[in-house]
C-alpha cells in the first residue's frame, strides 16, 4: 500500500519538472515565487529534493495532492515550505554544507514568526483570520508547535491526539479534567477545540470558539438559552458566575456548592420567616432554609423557569 502510493506520486513527479516558474502559475493560491530568488529554487523541484530525501509519508498528506492546484506540490513542492533550495541541493552534491533555507520545529534556526510565514501565506482564513494577536501567536508558538506535516496523520486533529496536545502544554488543565465533574474531554467525547480556537479568536480573551463565553456553552447546551418567562440573571449574562468550564470538586461542575454558591449574592434575610424557622435546628445552622438540602431543593429551576407561576425560579 505505501510503496504503491510512492510509485505513483513519482510517477506523477516528472511530468511536473518543469521548473519552478511553471510550478507556481499551476497553483494559483501557493505563494508566487519572489522574481528576484527565483535562481534560488530547484532545477526539478521534488525531483531534485528526493534523490537525497526520503519522505514517503508526505505522499499520503493533502499537501501532496498535485490535482489540487492549491497545495504546494501543485506549486513550488517542497520549496513552497523550506524555501528556495537551489543552493543547498548543489551544494550537498558537491560536499559542501549549505543549510536549507527554511527548516521547521524545536531545533530551527528560524523564529516561530519565520516558520509561520508559508503557512499564513495559504492559510489566513477561516479559522484562522485571528492568529495575529491571538495569544499562541504572541507566546511564540509555531504551527508545528502543534502540527505535524510529515505523517500521514497529524495527531492533532484527532480527538485524542489533540487533548495530549493540548495538556502537554497545559498542565494546570490537565488535574481540572480529572476532577469528579467534568467535561468529558478525556473520554474523548469532546474536544478542547469544541469551545476554544487554538489559532485565535476575536472573543475577549481565552480563545474562545465562539464570541461571548454564553454563546460558547449554547452550542451543545441551548435549552439554557430561553427566552424563558422568568429568568434568573447570571444565567443570560455569565454561565461562570456558578460554573467552572473544565472540571470542579462539586456537583455539576460548580463552583461552590449552594448555599455558598447562592449567598454571594443573596443575602439570607427576606426569606418568610412563618413557615419555615430556624427554631430547634443545631445551633450554627444559620437557617432552616439551608437544612432543606440547600436552595436548590426549593428553587430547582435555577437557570430560569417558563411556569407561569415560576417566579421564584421553584417550577
Ligand atoms: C545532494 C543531496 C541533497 C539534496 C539534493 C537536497 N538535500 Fe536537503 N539535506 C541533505 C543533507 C545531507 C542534509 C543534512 C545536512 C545537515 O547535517 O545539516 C540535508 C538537510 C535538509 C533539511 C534539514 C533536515 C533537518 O533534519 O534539519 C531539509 C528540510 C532539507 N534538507 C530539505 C531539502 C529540500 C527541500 C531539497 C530540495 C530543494 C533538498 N533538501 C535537497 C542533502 C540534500
Ligand atoms: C506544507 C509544508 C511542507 C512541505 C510542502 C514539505 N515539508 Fe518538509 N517539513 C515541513 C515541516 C513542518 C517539517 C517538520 C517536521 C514535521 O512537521 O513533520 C518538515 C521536515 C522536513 C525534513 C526534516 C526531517 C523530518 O522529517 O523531520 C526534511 C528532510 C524535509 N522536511 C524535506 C522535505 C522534502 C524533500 C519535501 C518535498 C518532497 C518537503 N519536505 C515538503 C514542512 C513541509
Ligand atoms: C501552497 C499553499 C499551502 C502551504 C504553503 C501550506 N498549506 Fe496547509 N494546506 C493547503 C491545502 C490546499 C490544504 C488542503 C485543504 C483542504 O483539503 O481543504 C492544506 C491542508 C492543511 C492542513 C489540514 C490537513 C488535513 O489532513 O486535514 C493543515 C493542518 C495544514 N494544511 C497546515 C499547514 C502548515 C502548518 C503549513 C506550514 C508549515 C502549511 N499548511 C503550508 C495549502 C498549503
Ligand atoms: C495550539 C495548537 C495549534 C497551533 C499552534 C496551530 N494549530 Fe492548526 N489546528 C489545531 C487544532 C486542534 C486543529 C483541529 C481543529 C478542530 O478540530 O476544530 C487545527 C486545524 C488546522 C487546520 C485544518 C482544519 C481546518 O480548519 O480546515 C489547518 C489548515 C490549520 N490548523 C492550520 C494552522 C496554521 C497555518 C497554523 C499556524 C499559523 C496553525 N494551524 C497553528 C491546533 C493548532
Ligand atoms: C507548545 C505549548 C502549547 C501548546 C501545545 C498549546 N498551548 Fe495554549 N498556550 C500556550 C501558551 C504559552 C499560552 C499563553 C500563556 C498562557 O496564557 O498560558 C497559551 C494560551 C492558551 C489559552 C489562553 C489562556 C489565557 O489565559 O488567556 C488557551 C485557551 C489555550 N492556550 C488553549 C490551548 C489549546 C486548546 C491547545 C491545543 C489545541 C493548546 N492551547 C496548545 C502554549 C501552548
Ligand atoms: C466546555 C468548554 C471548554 C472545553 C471543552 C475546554 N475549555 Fe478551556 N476554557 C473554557 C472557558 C469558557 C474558559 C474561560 C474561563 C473563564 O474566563 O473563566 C476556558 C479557559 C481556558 C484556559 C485559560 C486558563 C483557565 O483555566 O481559565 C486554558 C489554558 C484552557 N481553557 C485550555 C483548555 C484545554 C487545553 C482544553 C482541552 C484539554 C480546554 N481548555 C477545554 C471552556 C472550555
Ligand atoms: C461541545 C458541546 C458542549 C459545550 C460547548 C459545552 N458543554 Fe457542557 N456538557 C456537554 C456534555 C456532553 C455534558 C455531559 C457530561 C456527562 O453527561 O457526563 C456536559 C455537561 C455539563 C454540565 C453538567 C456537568 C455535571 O457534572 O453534571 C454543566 C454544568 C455544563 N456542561 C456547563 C457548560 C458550560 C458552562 C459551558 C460553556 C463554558 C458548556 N457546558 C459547554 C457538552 C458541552
Ligand atoms: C446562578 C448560578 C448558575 C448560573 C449562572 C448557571 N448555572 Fe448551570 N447550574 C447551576 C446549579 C446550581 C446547577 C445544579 C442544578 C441541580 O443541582 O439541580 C446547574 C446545573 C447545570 C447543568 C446540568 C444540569 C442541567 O440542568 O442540565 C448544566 C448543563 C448547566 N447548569 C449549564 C449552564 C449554562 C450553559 C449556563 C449559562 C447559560 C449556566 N448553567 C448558568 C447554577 C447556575
Ligand atoms: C452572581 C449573582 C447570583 C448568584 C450566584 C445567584 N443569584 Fe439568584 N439572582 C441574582 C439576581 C441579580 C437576581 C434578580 C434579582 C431581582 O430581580 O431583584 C436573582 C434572582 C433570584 C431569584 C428570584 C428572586 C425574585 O426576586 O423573584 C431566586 C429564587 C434566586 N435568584 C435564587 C438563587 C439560587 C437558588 C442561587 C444559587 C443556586 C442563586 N440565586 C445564585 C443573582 C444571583
Ligand atoms: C424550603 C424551601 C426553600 C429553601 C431551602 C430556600 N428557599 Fe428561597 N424561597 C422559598 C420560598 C417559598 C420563597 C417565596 C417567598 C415568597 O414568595 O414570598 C423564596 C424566595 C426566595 C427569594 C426571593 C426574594 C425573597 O426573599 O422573597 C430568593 C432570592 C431566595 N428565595 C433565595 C434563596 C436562597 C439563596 C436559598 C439558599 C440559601 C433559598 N432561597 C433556600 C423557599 C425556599
């Protein structure tokens, strides 16, 4: 299977030689080659690359996919990443070491901002329109921080792969999803990238997906949404006033539990005092309101109620 599709990408090579110039009108979208380096490139683009390297895998990606006059095979090949390497392909030859123009990853001589540059070049829309100012991009991560463009499966757009990802880098969040409430983010079943662009977004801060944290939730949890008759203000105005997104020690990803959560705002007092009293509780109980099993008992509907008689969020 892999020698197969090897074959045929060489195949296919060189009927493509004809030199960079040609390369580049074929595809439209990769960034045209700069006039002024164009001695700089290849002779045989690819073709001149793979008598020395070996990168079978690269055949199986969509960058390799020569009828897409979008990606870089369609265009400068492998020069469309690494740059102009012209000199480093003679210069090899002839024993004498001459760096790559471009090289990508840990160990590249080349800034996050330089690794960049042929990506953004292709791929500055979408998701992507935030990338500048977002914070990935002004903590210096590359693309290759978290992309991998010689395998034929980048781990990353896996759920699983994304989430080991994710938290090598995140440690703190990591301890958040083994809490007891959690999303379920390390089954799997969701993904960090279900509420957060990891390329940037236009959302106040956090990278989230969508722009207002609310609207973030509503996306899997949209009965939470209304219009409802009565509603209960945190709820439409910020859903982390009570809850913590990735994982809490308390029920329902809580961020105290009630009656704590509750009394941050509301204040004990203005409760009918007839019917339900204090008298014969343990001392230090500061109200019969709280033995009942907290307020969520009475007041169930706490995300807001459509009853016509739900005022007081209890149906
Ligand atoms: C004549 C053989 C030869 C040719 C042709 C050649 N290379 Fe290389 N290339 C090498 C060698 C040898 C090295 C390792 C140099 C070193 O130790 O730094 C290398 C290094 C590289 C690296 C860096 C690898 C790393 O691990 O850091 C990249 C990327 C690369 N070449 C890409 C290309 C591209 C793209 C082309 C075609 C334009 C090309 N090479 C043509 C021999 C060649
Ligand atoms: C779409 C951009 C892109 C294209 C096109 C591309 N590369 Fe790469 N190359 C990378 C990135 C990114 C890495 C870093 C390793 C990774 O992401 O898997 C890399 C790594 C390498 C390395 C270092 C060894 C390694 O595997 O880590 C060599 C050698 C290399 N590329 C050669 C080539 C050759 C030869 C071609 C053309 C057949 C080519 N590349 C086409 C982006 C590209
Ligand atoms: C010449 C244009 C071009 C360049 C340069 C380029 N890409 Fe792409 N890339 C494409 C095209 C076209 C696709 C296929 C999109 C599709 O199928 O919708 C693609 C696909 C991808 C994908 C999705 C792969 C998949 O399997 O779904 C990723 C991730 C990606 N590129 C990252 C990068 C990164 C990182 C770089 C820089 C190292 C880069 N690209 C350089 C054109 C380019
Ligand atoms: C912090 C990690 C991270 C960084 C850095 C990153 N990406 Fe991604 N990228 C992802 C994840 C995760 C996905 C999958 C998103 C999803 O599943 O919704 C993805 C998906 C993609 C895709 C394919 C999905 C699509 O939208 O069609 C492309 C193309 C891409 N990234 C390009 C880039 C480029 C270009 C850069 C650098 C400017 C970059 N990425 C930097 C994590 C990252
Ligand atoms: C190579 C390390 C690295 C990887 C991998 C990485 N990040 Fe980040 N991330 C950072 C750095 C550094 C910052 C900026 C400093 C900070 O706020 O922690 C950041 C910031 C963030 C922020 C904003 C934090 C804030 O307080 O505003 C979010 C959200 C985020 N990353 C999510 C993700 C997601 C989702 C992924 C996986 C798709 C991911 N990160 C992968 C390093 C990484
Ligand atoms: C259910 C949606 C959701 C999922 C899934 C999710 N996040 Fe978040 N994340 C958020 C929200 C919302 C915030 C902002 C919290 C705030 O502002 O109080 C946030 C904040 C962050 C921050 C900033 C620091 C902090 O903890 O407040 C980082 C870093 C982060 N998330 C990383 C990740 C990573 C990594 C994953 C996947 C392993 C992930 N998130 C999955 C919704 C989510
Ligand atoms: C991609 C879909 C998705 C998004 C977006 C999402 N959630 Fe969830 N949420 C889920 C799933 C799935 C569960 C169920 C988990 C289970 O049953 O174990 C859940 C469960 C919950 C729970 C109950 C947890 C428990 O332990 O009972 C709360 C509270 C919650 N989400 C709040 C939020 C908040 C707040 C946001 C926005 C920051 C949000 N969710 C965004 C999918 C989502
Ligand atoms: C005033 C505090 C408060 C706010 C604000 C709030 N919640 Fe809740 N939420 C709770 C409490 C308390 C529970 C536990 C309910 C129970 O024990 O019956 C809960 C439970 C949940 C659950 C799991 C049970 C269920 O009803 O499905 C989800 C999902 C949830 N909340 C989503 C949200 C979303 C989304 C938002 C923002 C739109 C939000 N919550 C805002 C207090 C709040
Ligand atoms: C972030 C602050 C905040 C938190 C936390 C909070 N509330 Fe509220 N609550 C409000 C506001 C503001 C109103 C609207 C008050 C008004 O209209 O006078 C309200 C209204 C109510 C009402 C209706 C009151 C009326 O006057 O009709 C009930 C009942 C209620 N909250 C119960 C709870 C319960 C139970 C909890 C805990 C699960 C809780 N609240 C947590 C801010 C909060
Ligand atoms: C045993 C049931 C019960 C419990 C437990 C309870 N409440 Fe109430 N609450 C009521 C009833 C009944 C009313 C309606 C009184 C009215 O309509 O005059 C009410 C009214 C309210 C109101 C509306 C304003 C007011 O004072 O009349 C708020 C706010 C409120 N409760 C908050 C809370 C909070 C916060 C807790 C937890 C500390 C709590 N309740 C626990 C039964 C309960």
């Amino acid at each position: 299977m892999k020698t197969s599709h090897f074959v045929s990408a060489l195949l296919l090579l060189p009927g493509l030689a004809l030199g960079p110039g040609a390369g580049a009108q074929e595809g439209k979208a990769s960034a045209a080659p700069d006039p002024a380096l164009a001695s700089e490139y290849s002779e045989k683009g690819a073709d001149t690359c793979l008598q020395c390297h070996s990168v079978e895998p690269f055949f199986r990606t969509k960058h390799a996919r020569r009828e897409d006059p979008r990606t870089p095979f369609a265009g400068l090949q492998c020069e469309a990443c690494h740059g102009p390497g012209g000199k480093h392909a003679k210069g090899m030859a002839a024993g004498q070491l001459i760096p790559i123009t471009r090289t990508f990853g840990a160990k590249s001589k080349q800034s996050a901002a330089e690794q960049n540059q042929p990506c953004l070049a292709c791929h500055e829309r979408d998701a992507r329109v935030g990338w500048k100012g977002g914070q990935h991009e002004a903590s210096d991560l590359a693309c290759v921080s978290c992309h991998q463009l010689h395998t034929a499966r980048d781990r990353v757009l896996s759920a699983s792969g994304q989430t080991e990802k994710c938290l090598t880098c995140h440690i703190r969040q990591r301890g958040d999803f083994y809490k007891t409430s959690a999303h379920p983010v390390r089954y799997g079943t969701m993904r960090c990238s279900d509420c957060h662009n990891p390329h940037g977004s236009d959302a106040a801060g956090k990278l989230l997906a969508k722009p207002t944290l609310n609207q973030t939730c509503y996306t899997c949890h949209a009965e939470k949404r209304g219009p409802l008759l009565w509603e209960h203000a945190p709820v439409s105005e910020d859903c982390s006033l009570c809850h913590t997104p990735h994982g809490s020690v308390h029920a329902a990803l809580l961020k105290k539990p009630p009656p704590l959560l509750c009394q941050q705002c509301h204040s004990p007092a203005g409760h009918p005092s007839f019917a339900y009293t204090a008298n014969g509780l343990p001392s230090g109980t500061p109200s019969g309101f709280l033995l009942a099993g907290a307020c969520t008992t009475c007041h169930s509907q706490v995300h807001g109620s459509n009853h016509p008689s739900g005022a007081r969020l209890m149906r």
